[in-house]
C-alpha cells in the first residue's frame, strides 16, 4: 500500500527562518505520518507540505499536487494527523473524501481525530468533524475581524509588513519606524515628481542606478514576502510609482482596510469605498513633510502627461484655451514645441482654438513676473513668505506632548519599582514575582526612554530646517521672481492658471492672460 503524506501549517511560524524551511510544526507532523506508516507497514509514496497556508485556502500548491496525484492513483492512501489539515471546509470533504476519493480508490485516514474511509460507520464522524470544521473558519473570521477592526481604528499597523519605507517597530506591536535606506528613495521619488518627472521616467531612473523595487528590497532584507499574483520582477514600474506618490502613510498616516475579504472561504479581496477605509493621523514619524506632499498632490490632479523623455511639460494643466476653457495639450513639429486647444482639433465650430510657441509662452510669462517684481514685489516681504512656507507648529506641539508623556511615564515606573522594592521588602511578593516585574518595568522604561530620545531628536531636526530656511531666503525669493529660466517648480508656485487665446488675422500677437497664484 503506497500512502502519501500530506501536512499543513497555517499560522506564520516564529522559528523559521528562511522560506525554504520547514517550520517546527510542519516538521512534526512528518514525524508523526511517517512512524505511523511505518507502523502500518505502507510505503510512502511522496510527502506533500503546505506551509503558512489556511485551511479554506483552496489553491495550496502542494494539496493541487496531491488532488492531481490521486486521480491518477499514485497512491492508495492520503494520510494527515487530523482532517482539518486537508481541509476545514465541508464542501470539501463531500467532494474529495467522500465523492472523488472512494471513486479513485483512494482512502483516506486521519491519525488524530481517527477519520478512516474504510470503515464505513465511520463516515458521521467525518462529516461531524467537517461541520465543526466549518463552525470554526466561520467564528475565527468574525473574531479575527472584530479583532483588526479595533487595532485599525486605535491606529495600529496590522500587516504583516511594513510598507516600503518603514520597518516594524521590535518594541512596540503596531507601530512603525523609518527604515531610513528605503526612506531615501521615497523622498528622491517625491522631489523628483514635484521637479516635473513623470512616473515612468522616475521607474526608469531608479532602475537604472540599479535600486531593488519594493518587492525585492523586503527579500533582500530576508522578509518571507510574496505577491503571489505579481511578477518576479526586481524592477520599478509605473504603477508602484504611482501607489507611493498617493499614500498618506508616507506623511504619518496609517491607512487601512481600503481592501476587504468576500468571504472567509476566499482570499479574494474587493476594493473598498474610500468612505470606509481606516485612517488614523499622526500615528507615525513621516517621511515626507507636508509642504512636498500638498505640491505633488496638486501635480496629480492636473494629471498631466509627461513628454516622450519622461518630464512634464512646464505648462503642463496650466494652460487653458480662451474659447472653450480645455487645457492645453502638447504638440511638436520641426524640433519646437507647442500647445494647443484639443477641441479646436475635433471641431473647428466648436471652438476657435488656440494655439502658441512653448518658447514664446515661457517669455511671456517670465517678462510678466519680471514687471510685476518691479512694480509690487517688496524684497524683504517676499523673503519672509517664502523662507519657511511650512507650518511645523502643529508637529512641533505633537513631538512636545510626546516627550512630556513619555517622561511622566518614566516617572510613575520610578516609582513603580520603588513600591515593588518595598514589597520585596515585606515579603509581600515572591523572588520570582519581583525579578518578572522589574524586567517588565526596566524593560518599559528603556523603551520610553528611546522614544523621547526620537522624538527630541526629529524636534533638533525641525528646527534647524526652519534655521535653515530662513538663512536661505534671499537666494530663494531670487530664485522665484527674477528667474534666469522658468521651471516646472516655479510654474506650480506662482501660476494659478493661462488663459491663451487665438491670433487674430494680421497679427503676430498670441492673447496671453495669466492667473497668478498671489
């Protein structure tokens, strides 16, 4: 008789290291199979091992195998340590074990709870088994839902990964740290996209410095991480471009729950309306401030197109049409560059169009700004608008609250400890007690003190960039009203929108009139 082996793990083991490795559990349940074949004197035909993998999960690689191995009889026994390791849902014990199997001559035995298909007063007992199976994938999912619903809203993380650019704290469960290697390339991809880069261009760039896409950086790290329904690519791609250029977790929000199970019987997942997702703000130290992450949220809603080499245009979402009020778009012809009205291509009735030399609006608008600067603009006052345009006093009020908190912590478990010597003391409690409760509060206080410690230091931090700011704002405001050349950075600050008309007959001149932000 030729029995096959067949072992489940569901839950993610602690003692296993690598993803080739079998964890404690699963190596067990081989220990287990493989003395009672012995003892039945059947030889094992193959083992098939399912690690990290629940019950209800219907595509396990290895239990595909094993399906397949049985219809074509390779086997004569499928042997597992209780009929819950080959599956909890009843559905599927009528079609395998008690349907498909007796049909393939296959039987099927179970050590723990004595499942055996060849005995026949012994199929109840079986289905009794499925059902309370069934019971239970039910009520863990209510349970393991009511459960991440409260850890979600009281704004702890819950994956089981972190998202790129963060790292799990390993003293506090649910909270986040900046990953400051991973941090760096989240900054560089936000500067670059608020300079005018479009998504694919900032792909190909990370890609050709030859740095590891999300998805391989967690692997390199040594993370059990997959994307079982993504490729092995190692590369950046426009849509991971994408997702982080719109995530508030980058600016110290935790967002969850923007996808939710169908059901407990499949891991397919449906996206939720925004309306219900969990955010929970300032949960986290952010990676991008908030001035950078408003300017690139206001470059994603003009959805602008980039040009073949992959930067923005200059004008790009800017530049309306007189007529209709549509937004320019981008055209070239003899190596020139020009915008023009996209409705007027369609109809010329529509519209009367427009239409106008990139160079020539970039003229336009720098001599413009360049009259305005000598009329209006006072020096000193532009200066101080534009030295430190963020306003750090609401995060400096946060790392504030959170050192005082953590000090008065401190405090009570200084006290704390003095009552527990006390007790010790008086032989109010044991020397195991005492030891057990001095390292749990040591322990607290240590972490306590790291906290403070971050969060002083994110305050030194802060302060030196407005120290900064303010040194810099002479060059700065020089840099934003008398520009030697427009930029993409300049455009966005100062320009609300341009309204471009259509050349009359007989002139030369393009009806420019421009919107400023100021």
């Amino acid at each position: 008789m030729r029995a096959a082996l067949y072992c489940r793990l569901s839950e993610e083991d602690r003692d296993k290291q690598y993803c080739g490795e079998d964890s404690a559990s699963i190596r067990n349940q081989k220990s287990m199979l493989l003395q009672y074949a012995r003892e039945q004197n059947w030889e094992v035909y193959d083992i098939y091992s399912d690690d990290d993998y629940a019950g209800a999960d219907r595509n396990r690689p290895e239990f595909r195998r094993l399906l397949e191995d049985a219809r074509l009889h390779r086997f004569d026994i499928v042997l597992c340590k209780t009929q819950s390791r080959f599956t909890r849902e009843l559905e599927l014990v009528e079609k395998y074990i008690h349907g498909l199997f007796p049909l393939w001559g296959i039987r099927f035995v179970s050590i723990v709870d004595n499942a055996d298909t060849a005995d026949r007063k012994n199929k109840k007992t079986r289905q009794i088994n499925g059902l309370i199976n069934e019971w239970y994938l039910e009520d863990m999912s209510e349970n393991i839902r009511s459960v991440l619903k409260n850890r979600r809203e009281n704004g702890f993380h819950v994956g089981a990964f972190a998202l790129y650019g963060y790292r799990k704290d390993p003293e506090q469960k649910g909270h986040l740290l900046i990953d400051r290697d991973a941090a760096a390339v989240v900054r560089k991809v936000f500067v670059l996209f608020s300079q005018g880069w479009g998504k694919a261009a900032i792909a190909r760039q990370l890609n050709s410095e030859g740095i590891p896409n999300p998805t391989e950086y967690k692997r390199l790290q040594g993370l059990r991480y997959r994307q079982p329904n993504a490729s092995r690519s190692t590369l950046w791609s426009y849509s991971a471009i994408s997702r982080m250029l719109a995530n508030e977790i980058y600016i110290g929000n935790m967002v969850q729950g923007k996808y939710g199970s169908i059901s407990y019987k499949t891991k397919q997942n449906r996206l939720r309306p925004k309306s219900e997702w969990c955010i929970v703000p300032g949960t986290h130290e952010p990676i991008i401030d908030r001035e950078l992450w408003d300017q690139v949220q206001e470059l994603l809603l003009l959805r602008s197109k980039p040009f073949g080499e992959g930067t923005v245009g200059l004008f790009a979402g800017k530049a309306r049409c007189a007529g209709c009020g549509a937004v320019l778009r981008s055209t070239s012809s003899r190596g020139r560059r020009y915008l023009k009205c996209p409705v007027r291509s369609l109809s010329a009735q529509a519209c009367p169009g427009a239409f106008i030399s990139l160079e020539q609006l970039e003229l336009t608008v720098r001599t413009e700004l360049a009259r305005i600067t000598d009329l209006y603009f006072d020096p000193e006052m532009a200066a101080r608008s534009l030295a430190s345009p963020r306003d750090l006093s609401a995060e400096k009020k946060t790392l504030l609250s959170r050192i005082s908190a953590c000090r008065k912590r401190e405090e009570e478990y200084d006290a704390g400890l003095d009552r527990l010597y006390l007790d010790r003391t008086g032989s109010a409690i044991t020397e195991a007690a005492f030891s057990e409760m001095r390292d749990r509060f040591l322990k607290e206080k240590d972490r306590l003190k790291r906290e403070a410690s971050a969060a002083s230091s994110r305050l030194q931090e802060l302060e030196r960039s407005a120290s900064l700011s303010s040194s810099c704002s002479e060059d700065r405001t020089a840099r934003f009203v008398r520009p030697e050349r427009l930029t993409r950075e300049i455009v966005t600050a100062m320009v609300d929108f341009i309204s471009v008309g259509r050349r009359l007959p007989g002139s030369r001149t393009v009806p420019v009139e421009i919107h400023w932000t100021f």
